[in-house]
C-alpha cells in the first residue's frame, strides 16, 4: 500500500470528485429512463460524446464564444437524444422489452459508427479555454478552477433536477409513469411527450457532462462514450436505478473507488476499468436494488 | 395406414437428411480443392459465426437468458486453444515483455484436444459465472454477463505472463480448415437439435416462456438455467478457438463488445429460438458483412469514382440491426424449424423437428 501525505490525498479527493459526479450527470439519465421505461438506453453514453464532439466543433474548429458553443452542444445532443427515443424505442413500446433493448445495442452501435464516418475516427485535441486553467493552490493543493467547476455545476444541476421532478406537473407527470404507464394514460397525460421530456433531460445532462469530460481529459473521439456510459449504468444501478439522488451517489461512490484504490495501490492501474463491473456483480448479488433503491416487484 | 405412411415419411425423411449431408460434403470437398483462400476463409467464418450463434441461441433465443457475455467466452476458449497448440520455442520469441509462467511454457496438445480443452475450460468459467448472476433476470443478466466479459478481457490484458497481455499471441498454426469447421459445426448442430427434441428442451422453452409457471410444475428452473448457460459457453468457448486457429494471430481487442453484437446480430436476424434460423443468420450476416466492404472501397460507376467511405460498412450493419427489430422482430425464420415435412408441405407445419439440412 501507498503511504502518501494529506495534500496528495486532497488532490485525490477533489479529482474523485470531480470524476464521480460526471459519472453521476450521466447516470441520472439511465436512471430516469430505466425508471420509466425499464429499458438500459444503451445509446446514452453515446449521447455524451455527442456532446463532446459538438461543443468541439464549436469553439475549435468554427471558433464561436465558448457560451455559445456550450448552449449549441447542449441543444444538439438533447435534440438526438429525443430523436433517438422517438425513431428507436418509440416504435417498439409495446413490444417485448428486450426488443426495445436490441434496439438500443443497434442505435448505439449505429451512432459510433456515423461519427467514425462524419467526425472520422483520429481522436482530436480541445483547446481549454485559459481562463478554466489558471492554476492556483490552496494550503499546499494546486487547483484549477475546472476542477472546483465541474462538481459544484453537476451538484447544482442536481438540485434543479430535483425540484423539477418534485415540484412541477411535469415532474409529478413522470413519477406518475413510472409507477404505471396505462393509469397514467387514462388520467389524460400525454406519456409520450413526457417520455421524450425524459429523454432530453438526461440527454442535457449527459451534454453537459460530456462538454466537461472534454475539457477535463483534453481530446473527442467516436468511442469516447462507451466505457463512461457503461460505468454511469452501473452508477446508477449501484445507487439503486430509478432514484436520482441514488445515481448521484452511486457516481460519487464509483469516483472514488477508481481513484482511491489507484492512488493507494498503484499496481492495480492496470484493472483501472474492472473496479466498475466487479462493484455491479458484488452489488447485485447483495444487495440487487442498489443502495437508495426501490424494490422492483415481478409481475406475475 | 396412418401408421405406415408416417413410417414411409420417417424413412424417406432420414434418406434425404442422408443424401443432402453426403450432397453438403461433396460441395466442401469441391469448395476445399477449388476455391481460393479469402473466399474460403469466409465459408470458414460462416460456420465459426454457425456455431456461436447457436451457441448464443441456445442461452438466449431457447432459455430466454439474455446474455451479452459470449466475447468473453470466445476469448477464453482462444486463448486457451492457442496456448495449448503454441510451440515451446514460439512462446519463449514471443513473451518480449515478462517471461511465460514455466508451467505454461512446455504444455503443448493437439489441435482437436485444444479444441475440446478450449470449449471446457470457457464451459467451467461459464458455470462459475451463472452460479452467482443467473439469480438476476432479464436486462439485469444482460448487464452482468457484460461485466463478466469485460473482466475477462481486462484480465487477458493484463496477465502478461500468461496471455502476453495486449500484444496478443501471433503465429498460431492455421489448423482451422473447411472440414474441421463445419465437421465442428455439424456436431454442434446435432448436439442442439437433439437437446431441444429432448424432454430438457422442453424444460428450457418452459423456463423461457413462463419461469413462475415451470416452477410452479416442479421444474427446477434454475438448474435448467444454469446447464443452458454452461453447455452454451462450450460452444463459445470452440467458436473462440476456431476462430484463433483460422485468423491465427489473437488479442484481447478481438473480444470487445463487438463481437457479442455481431453473434447477437445473427441470432436476432435468423430467428430467436430457432435453430434454423441461427444458421441463416450466420450465412447471411457473414455474408453481408463481407459484402458491406465494397462500400468503403473506392468504386467507379459509369467513369465517375464513388471514394469508398471508411467506417460505412459498420454504418449500414448496425442500421439493418435497427430495421430488423423494428419491422420484422422475429427475424428470418421466426420460431419455425426446418424440416422435410414442412419443406413438402405435408403433415403438420414445421413442429415436428425433422433433419436439419
């Protein structure tokens, strides 16, 4: 085991938990769908890169005011991501659930694919604006302000989140579907739009998660999505799928395991992106609602 | 005369499953001597993908597990085959960056013993696997058995001493020809058809349609399971081998995610549940992704040059994917079988599991 001092350990800490709630932004959009759909949107982590790759473009290659690009890339994931949910899975809602599961392997795989022809597969290098990298230290820990962003935005995104769902007809809207998509029907709400209101929430988040992944670890490339979307599923499973704050948690929890055991035991860098799926298989077999989730009766 | 007729129909059925398997061994035995290395190297491939999709089918179209892990089992039952065929002066070239565990080093076995050995060892690690996580259900499984999978590559890639980690073993002897890979694949094929004509076929329909109501009879529904799981990691892990000995070189970037979406591909294409349509779909997938290479090679249509589109091919695929599950869920075949009663068209429509072809 690695001995290290107070002030590395901080640095790890504040980097976990920049990386966790990344993890979390993009676990609250597999928990909001699997919630109300019960389908594993595979296409989400491909959401992300999307996001990458637009707010990339933006600002780098068409040079536009890094708001600017951020709000573009934002407002094109989020509108494939309703795109997806209405060509892909809408189709299939009646269907047998694993369709609709196949469905979203094949979008996936399909949206990957066409960024390998549009974007070309060389991975790219984003430019981070200075500004975000201005480093500065605070009793002996050396900071960018990224890192002190990063969390603090995803938290306050949360918190938002939160209130939406909580507190609007919206929000009592979607709760309302996940309990029972029929009854909801019959109550007048239009599910469909709901579904697709879901579908752009987590696609925003993921956006916006992807545009902070960008500048975090400085380059975009067509499979950038895959391993951090597994690895937000299993957040989201492993705080408990269809809870929010469980998806926060349960992306913070992962953070922190990947980080953690790295900076005390450095030979295992190399399992760096096993650390995630053994947390799944330990959780499921324990404890298969994840830790802040509800019990998911077998209908019979 | 019901009964004799249905006697003649027997005998006239197993003359033509005779005669179509001697017709089917004539035609490898014209396409061995006579067709060149790429397009053989396809027809292989055909059978390898044959036999992974009935693998597949077998834990998912037939006992309704959905599983996403068969890459992982592919790359154990290649490793494991070609670790056994290396020689020992090619193991000690080709560990450049730790030396080979000794033990390993002067192991050596036969292609068919390899093969066997290879399809075990992926069958003993499938079992471990179900034990715990075929508890969960549906997409539950599916994600776990993903996990499991990429563990298995991650621990390919970074057991060095053993798997000489992400470079991969090169300059395994080609041992996989014709004969081999659709003798391989005829035994397989014999295995499933006789397994779903049995009493334990039924169990599995039973599992995979209505897991409370077969428990409720007094099925033990989880050892079904986890037979179906082990017995279909076995074909996995000899599609993996297969595989190795006909690409020759392997490495643990083979045994992505990809993969697993290709055999499920052709399981979803044929047919869930059917055998027949495991076997379409395996002919027909392969086929069309050999097929999909022309568009990203430059062509010329009437003087103008098209450039080929790097990547399309991929593009195309997984669009059919999508298609197919939209507009036609239950693929080629549907749940229908094969069989010469249904190909006359007498009798019953294809429930009746006669020769397969």
């Amino acid at each position: 085991m690695h001995v290290m001092s107070l002030d590395m350990f901080m640095q790890h800490f504040i980097n976990a938990l920049g990386l966790g709630s990344l993890y979390g932004l993009i676990a609250i959009g597999y928990t909001m769908v699997y919630g109300i759909l019960r389908l594993i949107n595979f296409a989400h982590g491909d959401i992300f890169m999307l996001g990458a790759y637009f707010v990339f473009f933006a600002t780098v290659q068409y040079k536009l005011p890094w708001a600017v690009g951020v709000l573009a890339a934002i407002l094109g994931a989020t509108l494939c991501g309703i795109l997806v949910d209405r060509v892909a899975y809408r189709p299939l809602r009646s269907a047998p659930r694993i369709s609709a599961l196949i469905s979203a392997i094949g979008v996936s795989f399909f949206i990957e694919n066409l960024s390998v022809v549009v974007f070309s597969g060389m991975p790219r290098p984003v430019v981070q604006p200075p500004l975000l990298m201005k480093a500065f230290s605070v009793g002996g820990i050396r900071l960018v302000p990224l890192a002190l962003l990063v969390p603090v935005i995803s938290f306050l995104l949360v918190a938002a989140l939160m209130w939406l769902i909580y507190r609007t007809r919206p929000g009592l809207a979607m709760r309302s579907i996940s309990h029972d998509i029929e009854t909801t029907r019959l109550m007048g709400v239009s599910v469909d739009k709901i579904i697709a209101l879901t579908f752009a929430i987590g696609s925003a988040l993921a956006a916006v998660a992807g545009i902070m992944w960008a500048l975090r670890y400085p380059r975009v490339e067509p499979f950038m999505g895959i391993v951090p979307g597994f690895k937000a599923f299993i957040a989201a499973v492993f705080g408990g799928i269809g809870s929010i704050p469980g998806a926060m948690l349960g992306g913070l929890s992962l953070g922190f395991v990947e980080i953690m055991s790295i900076a005390f035991f450095p030979s295992l860098s190399g399992y760096r992106d096993a650390f995630a799926f053994v947390l799944l298989i330990v959780i499921l077999l324990v404890k298969p609602t994840g830790l802040m989730g509800e019990k998911l009766e077998d209908k019979i | 005369m019901k009964c004799a007729a249905q006697s003649s129909d027997k005998f006239r059925n197993g003359c033509l499953t005779l005669l179509s398997a001697a017709a089917f061994a004539a035609l490898i035995w014209w396409a061995a001597s006579s067709l060149d290395g790429y397009k053989l190297r396809i027809i292989n491939l055909i059978a390898i993908n044959a036999i992974l999709g009935l693998s597949l089918n077998l834990i998912y179209g037939m006992t309704g597990m959905f599983s996403l892990g068969h890459a992982g089992f592919m790359a154990i039952g290649a490793y494991v085959s070609a670790l056994l065929i290396l020689s020992p002066e090619q193991k000690t070239t080709m560990w450049i960056l730790k030396p080979i565990t000794p033990l390993l080093l002067n192991i050596h076995a036969p292609f068919v013993v390899s093969l066997i050995a290879a399809g075990l060892a992926a069958a003993i690690f499938g079992c471990l696997i179900a034990l715990p996580v075929l508890r969960l259900g549906g997409d539950y499984l599916g994600i776990a058995t993903l996990g499991f999978s990429e563990i298995i590559r991650i621990l390919i890639t970074n057991l060095t001493p053993i798997t000489n980690g992400s470079l991969g073993l090169k300059g395994i002897p080609a041992h996989t020809n014709i004969w081999m890979s659709y003798g391989c694949l005829a035994v397989v094929l014999v295995c499933v058809v006789r397994i779903m004509n049995s009493n334990f076929g039924n169990v599995l329909r039973a599992v995979r349609d209505d897991e409370i109501a077969a428990r409720t009879m007094g099925i033990d529904t989880f050892r079904a399971r986890v037979l179906a799981f082990t017995i279909g990691c076995f074909g996995g892990g000899l599609g993996g081998a297969l595989m190795g000995n006909l690409i020759t070189t392997i490495d643990p970037k083979m045994f992505m995610i990809t993969q697993t979406y290709n055999l499920l591909m052709i399981v979803v294409v044929g047919g869930l549940g059917s055998i027949t349509g495991s076997i379409v779909g395996a002919v027909v997938v392969t086929t069309m992704l050999e097929w999909l290479r022309i568009v990203e090679n430059p062509v010329s249509i009437g003087g103008f040059e098209i450039p080929g589109i790097p990547g399309m091919r991929m593009v195309i695929f997984s669009l059919l994917l999508i298609v197919v599950i939209i507009f036609r869920r239950e693929g080629i075949m549907g749940m229908r079988e094969f069989s010469w009663s249904w190909f006359f068209r007498t009798g019953s429509r294809g429930t009746e599991g006669g020769g397969q072809g």
